[in-house]
C-alpha cells in the first residue's frame, strides 16, 4: 500500500459527496447518506401533505416520500424536462430529494470544509452544514436532518 493509499483508506480525513445542482447552486451530499439515483417515474400526489412533498413514489418495492428541493428552497419550478432524484434515509424513512442535476463524487478533506459564510443565502444556511470552496465555486454541504428535520417537526397548521 502506497502513502497516498495509507492515507486516504485511513478515512476520517476524507470525505466523499454526491454533488448535485438545485437551481444553479452546487451541492454536495455525503456519500454514506446517500442509498440511489434514479429517475423518479410515477410521483402520487398526497393530499394535505408539506408543499415540499412532491408525493409518494415506489422505488423497488420501497414506498420513498418525494421531496422537491426546488420547492423546498423557494425556487421556480424547473423547466420541462427529465427530474432526477436522489434516494435518502432518515430516522428509518426512505426520502427521495428531486433535484436538477446530479453531478460527480468528489472526495475532499475534511479539513477543508468552512462553515457558512456570514452572507450565505438563508434558504441554503438553513439546510447547510458547511461549505467547501472548489476552484471559484461554493458547494454546500446538504445537512439530511436539517433538511428534513426541520420540515417533519414543525406543527402543522390548518388553513
């Protein structure tokens, strides 16, 4: 085994991401969190669900609650095209969080990450658990039970 080998597979100072883009903005999901990509094909509406529950949808025999990110951060729907998702478990649920894009695993030290920066857009603060800076480029590091904490333990009110 090379140094470089010894390093890396020594591990708690590397951390992988599954880098994904919702509405332009890179972000980053470690990969031990993430379980699929995937094409979600058929979403079921749930009615009276959060806006941000884009449904229900079967992956495999696995019934996965659809999150759509771009709801969820205040964004524009995405224009006409293909959605992509990626398949999370939190607190013993399966969660598909529909993006834009899915991009590349990256490995990065985790010694590099920061945390968020003073003038970080709030709707990303608040799902955040660091930053990375990438060549000119922020990646955000998407925080699951910030996510989907915060969306699941909030008191629903009646309209």
């Amino acid at each position: 085994m090379t140094m470089l080998e010894n390093k890396v597979t020594a591990g708690s100072d590397m951390i992988q991401y599954v880098t994904v883009v919702i509405g332009g903005q890179l972000f980053g999901l470690p990969i031990s969190q993430v379980h699929d990509v995937f094409v979600p094909e058929s979403v079921t509406r749930v009615p009276l669900s959060a806006p941000e529950v884009a449904g229900v949808l079967n992956l495999r025999g696995r019934i996965v609650t659809a999150i759509n990110m771009r709801r969820r951060l205040h964004l524009p729907p995405l224009e006409e095209g293909q959605m992509m998702a990626v398949g999370i478990e939190y607190k013993h649920e399966s969660y598909g969080l529909v993006i834009d894009t899915v991009g590349e695993v990256l490995t990065l030290p985790a010694s590099s990450a920061e945390p968020n920066p003073s003038n970080l857009d709030k709707r990303w603060a608040e799902i955040s658990g660091g930053v990375h800076r990438l060549d000119g480029r922020l990646m955000v590091i998407l925080d699951v039970s910030r996510l989907l904490g915060a969306m699941f333990t909030e008191p629903m009110v009646a309209a």
